[in-house]
C-alpha cells in the first residue's frame, strides 16, 4: 500500500508539473489545446489500461502489444465493440472527474509564480535526493512517471514501434482494420504459429491461443510479463499482511 500510494502520489506530482507548464505559455489557444491534449490523452490510455487490468491482468507492457499488433485487427475490433458500453461507462466517470478538476482550476487558487517555484521545488528536490538511484529499478522518480498510464502507454509503444517487424504490423493493423476476420497476411513472423485473441464461451475473458512451439518469443514474453506481475501481486499482498 505504501508503495502504490508512493506511486500515485508522483504520477500527480509530474502531472501537476505538466499541467502547470502548460499554464505558463502566453499564447492561449497553443496553452488550452495543450492542456485538453494532455487530459485527453490521459483519458484514453486510463480508460485503455484499465480494461487491459480487467481483461488480461496486465498494465501496459512491451509483451502485450507485441500480441495486439500480431493479433488480426478485425478479431480485435470485434470483442472491443462487444464490451463499449463497459468502455463508456468508464469513460464517462473519468471526463467527469476531469471536468470537475478543469472546472476547478487550480491555477485561480494557486498563482502561476508560486506554483512554478514549486514545480521547480519538487523536481529539485527529488531529481538532487535520487540521483545516484536513476539507474535503478527502484528509482523513485521513475517508479512515479510509470505510474502514469500515458507515460506507460507510450514506452510500450516506443518499444515495440522500434523493431521493425512491429513497425510493419502497426501499420498493417490500421490499413487492414475493415478486411474480413479470415484474412491472413504474412509480415515474417514465427513460423508455423497463429496467435489469435478471443473470447470464451462464457464471454468474461481473454485468452491467448496458440500452438506450443518453442523460441515463439511473444507467447513466451508475455507469459513471464504475466507471472512477474502476478508475483509482485503475491508480495504486495504479504507486504500488507506483514505491516498490520
């Protein structure tokens, strides 16, 4: 819990930093549309994340999409429009609550001086007490971006859009979107492997299939994404015990 709370605490402190900075330029309409750029932005990925949480038990990560980008894309459309009105909802609670923070506007109740010195302040502070830990896994400053789903959402992204096969199936993901589910396209992937992402007979979750070769590196990588992050839920859950 102290962690987490550790975690959330600096992914609001790095998005107060960023919204404040954002308050700083002069020119307005670049300001506001930066701002909203920033909200929506955090809004998609959240609401992204939170059902990739609820669906595969994973936040995002390199593994998982690798396997959306290697999934045929009108399989993937089809179960996402299957649960819109889950993606709604939370949708909706979400543009709520940023709604209620914009209407609010901390930048009234708080002067740009003051908040700039203390943005200043605490990436000061935090960059000069962490700097022999940045290399670290453990490094507090990193630990608090990552707790961003944006921030998250978009190394995932960078690490998989640098290799070049991903690359290939990024872009063949979107020109492929509305071509038939049976349609297959070879982008020189793993021999003799079809990954497929479906649903259960029961529809309350998501599988991955796919024949059991071996040096298949994406089943593989995601498998050992998966049961990291279930041994971290396993510790976090001991570390609570422990504490009480």
């Amino acid at each position: 819990l102290f962690s987490f709370s550790k975690g959330f605490l600096g992914a609001f402190l790095i998005g107060f930093v960023v919204y404040y900075g954002c308050a700083l330029i002069p020119k307005k309409r670049l300001k506001y549309s930066l701002e909203w750029l920033f909200i929506g932005s955090g809004i998609i990925f959240s609401v992204a994340e939170i059902f990739t949480l609820f669906m595969f038990k994973m936040p995002f990560s390199k593994g998982l999409t690798d396997t959306l980008l290697a999934t045929n894309s009108s399989e993937t459309m089809a179960f996402i429009k299957s649960y819109k009105n889950y993606l709604f909802y939370y949708a909706f609670i979400l543009i709520a609550l940023l709604i209620a923070i914009k209407i609010i506007r901390f930048r009234a109740l708080v002067p740009g001086v003051i908040a700039g010195v203390l943005g200043l302040s605490i990436l000061t502070i935090g960059s000069v007490h962490n700097i022999k830990h940045l290399t670290k896994n453990d490094a507090i400053l990193k630990r608090s971006l990552f707790s961003l789903s944006l921030a998250r959402g978009f190394y995932s992204a960078y690490l998989s859009l640098t290799d070049r096969q991903q690359a290939i199936k990024f872009y063949s993901f979107f020109s492929n979107l509305y071509l038939p589910s049976d349609y297959l396209s070879s982008t020189g992937d793993v021999k003799n492997v079809v990954l497929v992402i479906g649903e259960s007979a029961s529809r309350n979750f998501m599988q991955l299939y796919g024949y059991s070769v071996p040096n298949n590196p994406l089943l593989s990588q995601l498998a050992n994404e998966r049961e990291r992050e279930r041994e971290r839920e396993r510790v976090a859950t001991c570390s609570c015990f422990l504490t009480r």
